[in-house]
C-alpha cells in the first residue's frame, strides 16, 4: 500500500498499574491526575510512555469543547487554501508537459504561496489552543499533508530550474555544448528535487487520509501518489549528469566502433569501421573515421586467436576481437588490440549497429550523401553495405569519407530537430539500448556501475536459476544475418525430485535465393547455468578448422583460458567449455540461400529444486542481433504454481506456457510447491 499508517498502541498492564476507572479519571483535576501520575513513576520509571500518554489524553479531553469550536471555524480557511495549492500544482504539471518553463514556475510558486498561507492557519489554530492540536489526528495529518505538499512544490520549483539550465545545453556535429553551464549545477538541483520528493514521501507516509475531507483527499492523492515514481526518475537524471560530468568535461578519448550487424559478432556485428574522436568539455576536438583494416595492418604481433576465428583469419586482429559474448570482456579485449595497433587508450567506448542510425532516421527523415543517393531508414543498411566496401575501379568511394558525411549530417540534424522530435529521437535511443544495439564499457569503475544498472553495458548477467543466451558469430565473411529467420522455442520440465531438463529447439532458415555468397556460416553458443550437462545435440555440422603450426604465434592469456576448459562431444562435436560463469555449449551451422534447419540441444540443470522453491529463467538477448519469436513451456508433474510473473497461454497446475519476442532482456520467475 502506498500509504502507510503507524499504530501505537500501550499494553492492557500499563494501564492497570494505575488502576483508574474512567469516571475516577473524569473527578481528578488536572493538577491532582498529575500528582497521581509523578507517585506512580518513582516506583516504576518505565511507566513514563503511559503516564505521560494518558496525563495529555485527560487534559485533551478536558478542552474538547474549545478545540472542536476553533476547528471549525479555521477547517475551511486551511482546506480551502490547500485545495488552490492543488490546484495550481495541476496547472504547473500540464505546463511542464508543454515546456512551458515559465508558467510552470509561476504556478509552483502559486501552489507555495496557497500551502504555506494554510500551515500558518494550523500555526495559529496551535497557538489558540496551546498546543493541544498536537493530539488531534486531523491536525496531524493535515500537517504533514501540507508539509508534503510544500516539499513537493519545491522540488517542481528546482524542476523548473533544472530544465532551465539543461536548456542551454545542445548537441550537433561540434559535439555537446554547455551554454556556459556546468554539470554541477545541474547536479545541484538534482539534489534538491531529491531531497524534497524524499521529505514528501515521508510526510505522506505518516498521513491517515481517511481524516480528510474527501475533496481534498481525492485531488491531493492523485498529485502525490506517484512521488516514489518521481524519486526514480530523479534518480536516473542523477546517473545520467554524473556520466556526463564523467565524460563531457576535460579532455577525453573516445573508441567508436560501427559493427556491422549483418554480419553478426557476439558483441554485435563485425566492426568494419571504427572512430576515434577526442572531446574537450564535450565539443569535438578531433574525429576520425576509418577501416578497421587500417589499423590491423599496424599489428606486428602473431597472435592465435579463438580457435573458430580460424575459419576466417589465422592470426587474431582487432576486427575479430569482440569474440566474447560479454561487451565488456570483448570491449577490454578491443581496447587491448586498439592499443597494440597504434591506437590511444580511450575512456569511453560506444559499439552501434546501423540498426540504431535506422530508427533516428526514421525521426530525422532522409540524409544526403554528397554526390550520391538520398539514405532513409527503409534503404540504410542495405546502401550502407554497398557504398562502404572499397572499390579499386572508384576512387571516390572511400567508406571513410562516407561514413564521416553520414555522422556529421546526422549529429547535425539531430541537434537541430524540434522539442518533440527529440523527445522521439529519445524514445528510438531507448528502444535501442533495450534491444543493445548501442552499447558502452568505460574503465571507469562509477561510470561502468551506472551502465551495469541501466543495463547498457552488454554483460552476461549472473542468474543462480535457469539462464539462456543464444550468440552467433558470422564466421563465414558473408553479410546474409539481416536475412535470417529465427525461431526458438525452451522446453524445461521439472521432475518429482526437483531435476530440470531443458530442451531447446532453434529452427533457422535462410530466405536468400541459393546462389554464391548467400551461404551464411556461424558457429553458435547456448549459454546455460554453470555446471550444465549436455544430453543432446543435433542438427549441428561438423567443421574441420586449419590448425596453425604454432611457430611465432603469441598465445593470448584470455583464449588460453577461454579454451583450457573445452571438451568435446564425441557425438555431435559440440564444444562444451566455461565463460563468463556460465557454460556454454557451441557448434556451427551452415545455412545455404533457401534452407531452413533446425537444431536440437538437451541439457541438465545443475541444481534441484526443494519442496517449495523459486524458480526463474534469465533470458538475454544477443547484441545487435534481429528480434526473434521465442515460446517457453515448462512441465511441472508434481508440482503446483503458486505465483508467476508472466502472463501463461494456458495456464495449468502442472504446466506453464507463454510466448514472447526476444527483443531485450527478459525474466520469468514463478515460486513451486511439491504437491
């Protein structure tokens, strides 16, 4: 309940101690109940709370008659006041939605004015009575809801003054600029508005609406309920001004890496470019954007990679070095390289897909490209593909060039797009982060914790029940994954003595006419609880890999870890090792244009369930990976359901059933009862 009410209640022996009947209370003076009471506490001080407690209840009870007369007369005067405070709350509230700064202020300050004229009210309505209202409920909670109600209309005022001076800041192709206003201001209001939804949430908490006139009550609830709504927002605004205070303030290093997600990587796509952008309080200082084979041509070092990288490189470079289906063990990995490379280490880096360019064009509308073809949402990744492959016949299609116009053009306009366009352009970002296509890792430790908790770092989560993760990695050079139909279906069934099974089925069909380059080759791990034993697997192909010979190759300490732990499955071949702690088993497949396969894999759980317990699954979704249809049916013979998360399609005593799409992470939980 939103509302919480305190009881305090004194034992029956507290009252016995004085053994006083209520019409022998009722013939005691003051002064004498008093006298009686001061006897009773030198032979029991801990008899002090009830002394004290019933002493003011008499002497309360004596001036009721002037009490209730004063609090008519001023009741109207105070609610009357607070109803207009309310009032003007709304008016500022409909304002803020419009942006409208100015009258948004004029009405906080309205609504502060109305509530605190209504606290005096209480303040004289005190005084007159000397003190007694202390004992009234009524006055107690139209206290605290004025308290809260002036606490709330200062926190809006700081709103106000938050959103002022986050108006002078703006991004475009110089990157962000500040207007002279630095993030601690921000950070300053922030905290107030915080510690003002904080003192009303505490007021509130003490109130007993049900003392108010219902008029009031109903107004006053449906401005203040969603105050704890208010604080988490107030929050992630903290979060979001503590990273830019981290990252758009001095001189900072920036890794940009556009993965290509047509040609799917664990960590989102193969990274055929990448920027390198230098920042001082935000506005770009330096950007430039090239292949990543730039760069790969600098490393001297021979390093053995992953040993599936072998299917399209002999030696391990950066393009390949996102291999960790974890961002961050890939993006450390990457900045290791980067560095190898010639590169400067940077303090943040962003991995996208064109995935997201789409959705903010679909805001922006179409971008020219100097002497070429307008790109739009619809013909993005496609065009994309084609004008960024390097053409020795076309000097002039230089994909760096290309890229460069197409980020500039959009940082531009981005910038320039009207107060609801961007509130759009914000929803798409959102959208994106939620389907990881924009990731970020910085080496930051408080940075890195605030992309932990919005969840945009890209990691392997820890689940200590059932989890699943399906990354492929594109290993056969084509850009066929945009064209990939996926379909996955996790069958787990609980047996009597609290044993799980799963069995997971992946049905991939390839819609690309049979033609040369539309075979699409990618070797797949299904990560599961650490511990997992495989019983099954099918549907997969055998692979041979060339094997280097091992002269003058460095042996990098990650895939010599990455590998100590793998076995093979006799029979399917399937490699069964250890990452981020989770097992993980993996094999290829080899679609053609036009076929469809299906893959089957059985796995025990390494845990088991007791006579009531919890039960959930952690579903992660792929970073740059398309959304795929998923369905999860769980068989529960000899068990019952006594609460689940999800809404099932047909929900049984022994059975669950739900379907969903994979479009970002999701959790399913459900707590079991052994029948």
């Amino acid at each position: 309940m939103f509302f919480k009410r305190k009881n305090f209640r004194l034992h029956a022996h507290q009252y016995s101690k004085f053994n006083l009947s209520y019409k022998s209370r009722a013939k005691f003076s003051l002064r004498e109940f008093a006298a009686s009471g001061a006897a009773a506490l030198k032979k029991n001080k801990s008899e002090i709370l009830a002394f004290l407690f019933v002493a003011l209840f008499a002497w309360a009870g004596l001036q009721s008659a002037r009490i209730s007369a004063i609090a008519l007369e001023v009741r109207q005067k105070i609610f009357s006041g607070a109803g207009a405070g309310v009032g003007y709350l709304d008016e500022a509230k409909e304002a803020l939605k419009n942006q409208d700064l100015s009258r948004a202020s004029e009405n906080f300050s309205l609504s502060l004015k109305n509530f605190r004229a209504s606290q005096k009210e209480l303040e004289t309505l005190e005084k007159n009575l000397l003190g007694a209202t202390k004992l009234i409920p009524q006055k107690k909670d139209a206290d605290n809801l004025l308290k809260a109600s002036i606490s709330l209309a200062e926190a809006g005022q700081a709103l106000v003054s938050f959103g002022s001076l986050a108006s002078h800041f703006s991004f475009g192709a110089e990157g962000l600029l500040r207007g002279g206003v630095d993030f601690k201001d921000l950070s300053a209001q922030l905290e107030i508005i915080n510690a003002r939804l904080s003192e009303a949430s505490d007021f509130i908490e003490k109130t007993n609406l049900n003392n108010l006139p219902a008029d009031t009550r109903e107004k006053i609830t449906g401005n203040l309920e969603k105050i704890n709504d208010a604080l988490s927002a107030s929050q992630i605004l903290r979060q979001l001004v503590a990273l830019g205070q981290t990252f758009f303030t001095g001189q900072k290093q920036i890794l940009l890496l556009m993965q290509n997600n047509n040609e799917l990587r664990p960590s989102g796509g193969f990274p055929g470019s990448f920027g390198a952008i230098k920042l001082a309080s935000g506005k770009i200082e330096y950007l430039k954007i090239s292949s990543i084979y730039d760069l790969d041509g600098q490393l001297g070092e021979k390093i053995r990679p992953p040993g599936p990288v072998l299917a399209v490189n002999d030696r391990w470079f950066l393009r390949d070095a996102n291999w960790f289906a974890s961002f961050d063990k890939s993006a450390e990995k990457t900045i290791s390289f980067y560095e190898k490379e010639g590169g400067e280490t940077p303090d943040l880096v962003i991995a996208l897909t064109p995935s997201l360019i789409s959705e903010l064009m679909k805001i922006t509308g179409p971008l020219k490209i100097e002497g070429r073809e307008d790109l739009n949402s619809e013909n993005l990744q496609e065009r994309l593909q084609v004008l960024t492959q390097s053409d020795p016949a076309d000097p002039s299609n230089e994909p760096k060039k290309i890229l460069g116009s197409l980020y500039t053009q959009l940082f531009q306009t981005l910038g320039s797009l009207e107060p609801a366009q961007k509130i759009r352009a914000l929803d798409a970002l959102q959208k994106s982060l939620s389907a990881k296509q924009l990731l970020f890792y910085t080496k930051d430790s408080k940075a890195r914790k605030i992309f932990d908790s919005f969840n945009w770092s890209g990691k392997i989560l820890p689940a200590d029940r059932d989890y699943l993760l399906i990354s492929a990695a594109n290993l056969g050079g084509t850009k066929t994954d945009l064209v990939i139909k996926q379909q996955i279906s996790l069958s787990s069934s609980i047996s009597r003595s609290g044993q799980t099974t799963n069995t997971l089925v992946i049905t991939r069909s390839n819609t690309m006419p049979d033609v040369p380059g539309a075979e699409n080759k990618s070797f797949i791990r299904v990560f599961a609880p650490l511990g997992s034993k495989l019983l099954k697997a099918e549907g997969f192909d055998r692979v041979e890999l060339p094997r280097p010979d091992g002269e003058g190759y460095k042996t990098d300490s990650d895939v010599l870890k990455w590998e100590k732990t793998q076995v093979e499955d006799v029979v399917s071949g399937t490699l069964i090792g250890e990452e981020s702690d989770k097992t993980f088993f993996g094999n290829w497949v080899i679609l053609k244009g036009g076929e469809t396969r299906t893959i089957e894999i059985s796995y025990s759980l390494p845990f088991k369930l007791k006579n009531i317990d919890r039960y959930s699954l952690l579903l992660q979704k792929q970073p740059g990976a398309q959304d795929f249809p998923f369905e999860y049916k769980i068989s529960l013979p000899g068990w019952t359901v006594e609460w689940e998360n999800f809404d099932a399609k047909t929900p049984k005593n022994h059975s669950l059933q739900t379907a969903t799409v994979l479009n970002k992470d999701q959790f399913f939980g459900m707590v079991l009862k052994a029948d």
